[in-house]
C-alpha cells in the first residue's frame, strides 16, 4: 500500500463525502419531519446539475451566480413539490413512496426529452489542478470540497441555533407535543421539504463540473443516500454528516483496492447489518 | 385456576435511571388488587416488566409454577396473563366482531396449512367463535356495536371493547392499564362494572388507575409505588390512612402548611 | 384515502372469510375455462406473450400484496424471482437438471434464503423493514453481477437454458417451449397463486394478518406472535416469487441481473397501489391494466415510462383507493366502494397511518 494512491483516494473520498452528505442531509431531515422517503430526491438533484448545463456552459452565467439561482430554483420546486404533491402523503410509506416514484420518472423522462439520454460535460470553473506533493488534484475538485464543507456547516449551524431548526426539531421528536408548543408541523414541514430539495438542486449544480450531466445520474445516488440515512440513524442530522463522510471515505479508498460492485455489495451487507443490529443508526434518531 | 401472579423484587434500569426497585406484588385469583402512584412512579413500566414488554434488569414473574421472566408477550399471554393498554389501542379498521374474534386467537388458533383446506371442521369452528365472541360483546354491553369499526366507537364504547378482547384471550390474570381514563362518570361505573362480574367468576385483576375515588371502591387491596419502590400495601382505609402516601400524594400541602 | 366502507351487516358476520357466492364461483369458473381455451381459439402468438407477461405479473403484484396486507412494503420479492431464476438457470445449464427437478429445487433455494432473511428482517417495522429490504434487492442483484463469474456470467448473465420438455396431455402433447407452453405455464403460476393467496387471505388467519397491520402491541397482547404469521406469510411470497423466477428462466432462456432490479420491483408496488390495496382484485386488475398499457406504449419509445410516471401521480393523488375503487366512486359519486367490495375490502394502510393518525384523532 503505498502512501500516494492512498492520500489520491482520500481526496476523491472528501468529495465524495461532500456531495454524499449535501444530498443525505435533506433526505433525512425531509424524514425527520414528514416520515416520507422520497425517491425523486436524486432527481432534483440531476435537474440542478442540467441547469448548471444550461445556464454555465450555454448562457455562461458565472459559475457563483449559477450555484445561487439552482438553489433559488431549487426552493421554488420543493415547495411547489410539497404543496401540490406530497402534502397529502405526510406519514404514509406506501403513498409518498409511489408519489415520488411516478414524480421521478416523469422529471427523468421529461429532462430525457429536452436535454438528451446522453451524458454531456461542463467546461472547469476553475482550470487547473493543484500539486501536494506526488498527489495531484484538480482545482474544481478542491472547489467542491471546501464549499460543499462551508454549507453543510452553514446548515447544521442553522438547523442547531435559529428559531425554525429548533421548531424542526421539536417537530421531529414529538409532532404533537409541538404542536401544543404552538409550533404548526405543517408549516415546519414544508420548510424542511424546501430545505431539502435546495440543498439537492445546489449540490447537482456544485458537481456539475466534475461529473458528468445526464438524466439518470439521480437514481444512484438517491439509493446511496439512502444508505446514509440509514447508518447515520434516521431523521438525525449529525449522524447523516457522520455516516456520508464515512463512506465517502470508505468509497474513496477502497475504490483503489475492489471494483466497484464488489464494493457496493460491502456496502449493502453493511447496511443490512446495521439496520438489524442498530436500527436506530450510529447516532440514533427520535423515531421509536 | 388457584394459581397466583407474583413479581419477586423486581428492578428495572434504564441507563443510570432505576423505574422499578426491588418491587414485588402477588396477585391472587379472585381479586382486584389496585396499583397507583404519582405519575413516573413506576407503574407501567411494573405493568410492562409483568406483561413482557420489558425484560426486568432483576427479579422474576410468575404466574403458579410457569416462569415467565423476560418471556415475549405473545408466550406471556398464551400462559394465561393478559393486558390492556393505556392509549386506545384497538384493530381500528376491522369489525368490533372480528377485534374480539382475534382476542379469541389463542384458545381457536388454526394451523396455517390447515386453515386452507375446505373442510366442515374449519367452517363449525368459525362459528363456535363468532357465536363466543357475539357473547362476550353481549357481556360487555356492545352487542348493538358488533359490525362497527372498532375506530368509529365512542371511547366509552373503545374502552368497552379493549375488554372484551383480552376476556376473549380467557386470561386468567388480567391487567388493566388505566381502563377509565378520559371516561365520563356513568361510563366509568359500566366499566367498572364488568371488572366486578369478571372476579366473581375467579379472575385476578390487577387495576393501575389515577382515580383514586375508583380504586377506592373496587379494589381489596392497594399497592403504592413512589419513584420505583413500594411504600405501602393494604386494604383501601390502611393505604389511605397511611402516612407515606399521604406524604406522597398531599406532599405539597404539608410543605405550604409547615413553612411559615 | 375512501373512509366510507361501510360495516358487515349484523346477519353476515365472517370472519373474513367469505362464504364464496354461487355466483362468484360460477364467475370464476367461466373465466378459468375461457383462459385455458384460449390458445386453441385462436389467440395468436403476440397476444399469448402479452397474455403470459400478464399472468406472470398479476402473480408478482398479488404475492407482494400479501405480505402487505401485515403492514410491510417488502421489497425483496424481486430478489426471490432472481434466486428461482439464478438457480434454474445454473442447475439447469451446469448440472443438466430436468425441468422437474430444476424447478422446485428453486423453490426451496428461494424459500432457505427466505428463512435466513426473515429471521433477520422481520421484526423491523416500517419504513427500517422497507430498507432494509430494498437493500436486500441491491445485494442480490450486485452478487449475482460481480460474484461467481463462472458460474453465474457475471453482467453476461446466463445462456442457453435448455428448452423446457414436450409434455403428453390426455393424449396430445404439449409443448412447454412455445407461446402456449408459456401461456400455459404462467397460467398456473397465476392461478397458483391467485387461488393460495385468497385461501390465505380469506381464512381466519387471514384476519390476523390484517390486524397485525393496525395494532402489532393488541395483537401480541392476545397472543399472536406477529413475528410467526409475518414469516408464514413471507415465506409464502417467497416460495412462489422462487417458482416464479424459475419459470422466467425457462420463458426467457436466459437470466440477467438487472432482470431482478429496482425497475421490476417497483413496477410490482406500482401495480398494487395502482389497482387499489383494498382487495386482492386490486393487485391483479392493476397489474393487467399496466401490462396492457405498457405493451401498447412500447411504440412510443421513452414515452413509456413518462406514461408510466404520470399514471402514477394521477392515481395516486386523484383515485386514491386503487383502480378496484372506481366503480364504487361512480355509482354512488364518492370515496365509497361497492357494497360487494365493501364488504371483503381489507382497508389496510401502514401502520403509521392507521395507528398513529388514528390515534391522534382519538385523543383530540
């Protein structure tokens, strides 16, 4: 094992990660607060990264301002998504699980329509790669990681000390007992939909020129941060951050030693381990 | 029949927090023993211990010779020791019929395979329970409600019918976890009622309630917990004529009344 | 989500097991003789696959609809369907199994994972049961990717399924490797499964099973093991998904991972919700309309699953008990079912709707 491929697979591993928790982050606090399991979240994902296509390397807007408008974006969809679609599916598996479904093959089938089946790539924002050492990393991909890091920070700062993330809290914990609290879960929960769906839009806009864009790039990466969720517990928020850099880590390196599938398939064992072992994931959550 | 339910110094963690110290309690065939206390003072996590929810940290449940320590409540209550719960917590969608056809599971339970066969055994026995569970609803008073759904009920009625299923499940001990909660007077005394009739026939009951006026009346005997331990046992004029439990339950007045 | 079934009246008390109708029966009988003379009316080759593809899926969508109808949405059927399958495939091409042999050996491989799943699986509850299962399906198809190259061929999947046999039938032969084989061979899978189901289903264990998906603490306060009916009724979706996987091995000749991926899967849940959880019409109405559709936008290309997609949506926000709901909404113009559904629909949502919003309700 030597010591530059290993440091190499770190830092795909931070991007990875970045990515990994950006996308987990609101699946689990959509979760927390409407115990839905939304699979078209990867999907808002993907229509971030096909703005980013649009507006960046078609319209050329600054890369800055395309991250801004395809989180804007990103607020209008998710709460246009809660009010008219999954408002009436709070709490229901099976509902909001089929809604979400149906919701994702239509966007991928109507992006499909418009932008092509075919993967496409951006020019880099910031050209160049970056020397340490042996190891060689592109400046976009140092980019991502340090902006991905800054907001999840940003979020988990809010979700811990402003008035609403302690209102999504309690909504988390005990509906009812916040809603004699005075605080409305409805409302909370519309707020953490949009959160969620934002933080999707931004990520698929912030990888945008590393990866490349293409309709089904959600599906996977839906299934992945399912997987985070899952082992970070639930609906718990430090514990998605944990469980993405994790694996974003364990990705990273042990991409260097297994292919892929082999690794994916670890992966999966590990889940269903955890799930039998420790449902309530390495942090825990509210859920009972 | 004559077997009694005991719990042997029972003790129960959570974490560092002990809910349950080394508290034991029998419960004889033919009696309504009551078991209050202020809130968190034990009494549903004794119910759970008992009823095989929790598993106790120590001590033993018994009912006669059977151990049933630690066992799953589903083995606990085909042993004879059946349990209501706290919230309403019925088959909401099904038939207050089929609620107390399921309660009648353990005594009619069909082999899966053979339940899929067409035979005039299976059809005879099916209405042997119908007819069984129409008579335990007629006991209880909701002959009228048997084809509603449990979920459209009255809560009187609801509580009524959380009855008849675990009478359905023909216990022999039976576990009442706050059975008069948020009912009104009249519905009180119609609950409490069927409670009577079922000692007269050599049940055992065990009644956690807050309401002291009903404990009073129908148990012979009171059992109080205070912060996991028993501080008191006896008749209904000994527990309340004595001094740890009023300290408990009137604590607040005699603190105003000492200070100056 | 079509509150209105109204109660068993008085007179007809069941325990959920119906007395069939002579009228049911005599339905039902028509309907089995007119699909197993089909073939020899006339029905020509693509209307025999259509009509296989059918059958194969109402049985998928009424498998996974009973072990619903306990409160858990089990995701792994697929994954049963590429064990039978799998198994079939390598018995039949390495070992050079008979289709006699092949077949229920599948059966029992899918039934022993089964056991080991369900023992670890299935005292989760909810949306854990649900991903757990999910990832179960991953796993299965992943394996049988990059695992046993040499035996399973990796992402080449397996050819060269020897053809299934000619069959003697009351002294004409029948040959299981055409469109009528096929026809027949998936015919019986259905019926097998249709006919076990609603034994199942309409037996007194039956009511269990459906209670189990309200109140699992009120069941195991009575003495139902939740955990053993949950495994009987499991057990017996996966032995026929194994049945089923096998079949498809011989119907195709050759097995693929990503046969027994997530689109298969989720088009079972599709199906189900689309024909309405509230009967077992529901799954096999749902998973007929949507084969049919699918077979007849297939010549629109991509348009298939944007079809797909919107179906979905609509139904689940305008018809919200199923399709089998919508002749009750029509006659009496409400969220009503009919009063012959009415009286054998199982309502049955999950637990965190029945329970908790129920009991939220109760205690406003």
């Amino acid at each position: 094992m030597d010591l530059t491929s290993l440091v190499q697979g770190g830092a795909s591993g931070a991007l990875l990660a970045s990515l990994y928790v950006l996308v987990a982050l609101g699946l689990t606090i959509e979760f927390s607060l409407l115990r839905i399991i939304n699979f078209a979240h990867g999907d808002f994902y993907m229509l971030g990264a096909v703005a980013a296509y649009y507006l960046f390397a078609e319209v050329a807007l600054p890369f800055p301002l395309v991250v801004v408008v395809a989180a804007v974006g990103g607020v209008i969809l998710g709460f246009l998504a809660e009010r008219t679609l999954f408002r009436r599916f709070h709490e229901d598996l099976l509902g909001a699980f089929v809604l979400s479904l149906g919701l994702a093959w239509v966007l991928e089938m109507a992006v499909v329509g418009k932008f092509g089946a075919y993967p496409k790539g951006l020019p880099p924002v910031v050209a160049g790669v970056s020397r340490f050492g042996q190891v060689a990393i592109s400046n976009d991909r140092i980019m991502v990681i340090v902006v991905g890091s800054l907001i999840v920070a940003a979020i988990s700062l809010y979700v811990t000390k402003s008035q609403v993330g302690r209102a999504m809290r309690a909504v988390a914990q005990n509906k009812d007992a916040a809603a004699l609290l005075g605080i409305n879960p409805v409302f909370v929960g519309t707020i953490g939909f949009v959160l969620g769906t934002a933080l999707a839009t931004l990520a698929g806009a912030l990888v945008s020129p590393i990866f490349s864009v293409d309709p089904q790039m959600g599906v996977g990466l839906t299934i992945k941060a399912f997987v985070i969720v899952i082992i970070g517990g639930m609906g718990s928020i430090p514990g998605a951050v944990l469980a993405g850099i994790l694996l974003g880590l364990f990705e990273g390196v042990g991409g260097i030693y297994v292919d892929n599938a082999q690794l994916a398939v670890l992966e999966f064992l590990v889940i269903i381990l955890f799930l039998i072992l420790r449902p309530k994931g390495i942090m825990g959550s509210a859920e009972a | 029949m004559s077997s009694p339910l005991v719990a042997e110094s029972v003790t129960r963690r959570f974490g560092g927090l002990v809910a349950l110290q080394q508290v034991s309690l029998r419960l004889n065939p033919g009696e309504i023993v009551g078991l209050i206390g202020p809130n968190g003072a034990g009494k549903s996590t004794l119910l759970n211990v008992v009823a095989g929810v929790m598993k106790p940290t120590h001590g033993r449940v018994k009912l006669g010779d059977t151990d049933l320590t630690g066992k799953p409540p589903h083995v606990v209550a085909a042993a004879g020791l059946v349990r209501t719960f706290q919230a309403v917590n019925l088959f909401g969608r099904l038939s207050a019929l089929d609620n107390v056809m399921l309660g009648s599971h353990l005594r009619f339970r069909a082999g899966f395979l053979r339940s899929l066969l067409p035979l005039n055994s299976n059809r005879r026995q099916e209405r042997e329970i119908r007819d069984r569970a129409l008579a335990i609803l007629e006991e209880c008073g909701l002959r009228e409600q048997a084809p509603a759904e449990a979920q459209a009920l009255s809560l009187g009625h609801q509580r009524l019918l959380s009855l008849a299923i675990a009478l359905a499940a023909e216990p022999k001990m039976l576990l009442l976890d706050e059975p008069l909660a948020g009912l009104a007077r009249g519905d009180q005394e119609e609950v409490l009622n069927v409670i009577r009739g079922l000692v007269g026939k050599g049940l055992g009951v065990l009644l956690v309630e807050h309401n002291m006026r009903a404990v009073m009346s129908a148990c012979g005997r009171i059992v109080v917990l205070n912060q996991g331990r028993t501080i008191a046992e006896g008749s209904p004029a000994q527990v309340a004529s004595d001094q740890r439990v009023r300290e408990v339950y009137l604590g607040t007045k005699r603190e105003k009344a000492a200070s100056p | 989500m079509c509150e209105g079934v109204e109660a068993t009246p008085p007179g007809k008390l069941t325990a959920g097991s119906l007395p069939l109708s002579a009228l049911g029966i005599t339905v039902a009988a028509v309907i089995c003789v007119a699909l197993l003379s089909f073939p020899s009316l006339g029905g020509n080759n693509y209307q025999l696959r259509v009509a296989s593809t059918l059958f194969f899926n109402v049985a998928l969508a009424v498998g996974f609809w009973a072990v619903y109808l306990t409160g858990l949405l089990n995701m792994t059927q697929i994954a049963f369907v590429g064990i039978g399958a799998y198994t079939t495939a390598a018995l039949a091409i390495h070992g050079h199994w008979s289709m006699w042999a092949a077949v229920p050996a599948s059966v029992v491989a899918a039934l022993v994972v089964g056991v080991v799943i369900g023992y670890a699986t299935l005292r989760l509850r909810g949306s854990y049961f649900f991903l757990v299962s999910f990832a179960f399906l991953e796993v299965t198809r992943l394996f049988f990717t990059s695992f046993f190259k040499d035996q399973f061929g990796g992402t080449n999947g397996l050819t060269g399924v020897p053809r299934p046999p000619v069959l003697p039938v009351l002294g004409a032969s029948v040959n299981l490797a055409s469109p009528s084989g096929y026809y027949y061979l998936t015919l019986g899978l259905m019926l097998l499964t249709v006919t076990l189901i609603w034994r199942i289903v309409s037996s007194r264990n039956g009511l269990v099973l459906r209670a189990l998906s309200q109140s699992d603490s009120l069941a195991e306060s009575v003495g139902i093991s939740s955990f053993r009916y949950r495994m009987l009724i499991f057990l017996t979706s996966t032995g026929l998904a194994g049945l089923a996987g096998s079949i498809y091995a011989y119907m195709n000749l050759v097995v693929f991972p990503t046969d027994f991926g997530l689109t298969r899967a989720v088009l079972v849940v599709v199906y189900t919700v689309v024909g309405g959880v509230g009967h077992i019409l529901g799954p096999m109405l749902g998973a007929s309309v949507i084969t049919v559709l699918g077979e007849w936008l297939r010549r629109f290309g991509t348009l298939e699953q944007l079809a797909y997609g919107l179906v979905l949506v609509v139904v689940m926000l305008f018809v919200q008990g199923g399709l089998v709901s919508v002749p009750g909404r029509i006659t009496k113009g409400s969220g009503r079912l009919p009063r012959s559904v009415a009286r054998t629909a199982w309502k049955v949502r999950l637990q965190a709707m029945s329970s908790a919003a129920w009991r939220r309700r109760r205690e406003e």
